[in-house]
C-alpha cells in the first residue's frame, strides 16, 4: 500500500513539475482554453485509483449506482471509465475551440490521448463478451 501511494505520489509531483516549467515557458493568457486543462484533470481524478479508493466509484456509491457492470464481484466493465469520458469529450471541444488560452492545448492532447485509450478498451471489451 505504501509503495503505491508512493508510486502515485512521484508521478503527481513529476506531471506538475512538467506543468510548472511549461507555464514558465509559454506564458500564455487564462482564457475559456485553460477550462480544457481543467476538465481532462478531473476525468483523470474520476478514473484514478489510490490503492483502494476510486473517486468515480465513490460517486456512483453515493448516487446509488454500480460503479461495474458486474455488480457481485465487481468485474466486467468499470463504468467510472465513461465517467471520465464525461470530461475528456467537452475538454476537446474546448481546447480545439480555444487553442491560444493557457492549457487549452495539453488538455487537448490528455483527453485525446485517454479517450482513445478508452474506446479501445470498451471495443475489447465488447469483443471478449461476444467470443464468450
């Protein structure tokens, strides 16, 4: 567990040292653009584990929903993954529509890149429930 929480540590620290020197570098105005950044950072916190806890299944527990679509033993398709997607889709539009604002460009390319990552996964998953 601590090895984890260490893993995870590193890897915020490492993207927010990433971040800093590229603020440094661009300096480029806050606008609607830096609402990308923004929104691809909270479909990441809905789909990031930390050891046991996941912040999109503590909102489906809140709301009552399953967070899989196994319900007993929590296996088969974690919803928490379209959750994300949630924030990745408006992010994009966002940050093409705004390309010159502060973020709008790294939110693109986070929520691009993780929603590919996405629809891969549910297309694989889609596959493996029809071989069965």
């Amino acid at each position: 567990m601590f090895l984890t929480i260490l893993t995870y540590s590193i890897q915020a620290i490492a993207i927010l040292l990433i971040i800093f020197a590229w603020v440094r570098k661009n300096k480029k105005n806050i606008g609607r653009g830096s609402l990308s950044l923004l929104l691809s950072l909270l479909g990441l916190a809905a789909s990031y584990k930390l050891g046991n806890y996941t912040f999109g299944d503590q909102l489906f527990s809140f709301l009552g929903l399953p967070a899989w679509s196994n319900r007993v033993d929590n296996t088969g398709f974690h919803y928490s993954l379209l959750l994300s997607s949630i924030f990745f889709i408006p992010s994009i539009i966002i940050g093409y529509k705004n390309p010159t604002d502060f973020g709008a460009l790294m939110g693109k390319w986070i929520s691009g890149i993780y929603l590919f990552v996405i629809i891969i996964s549910l297309l694989l998953f889609m596959i493996s429930n029809f071989l069965k």
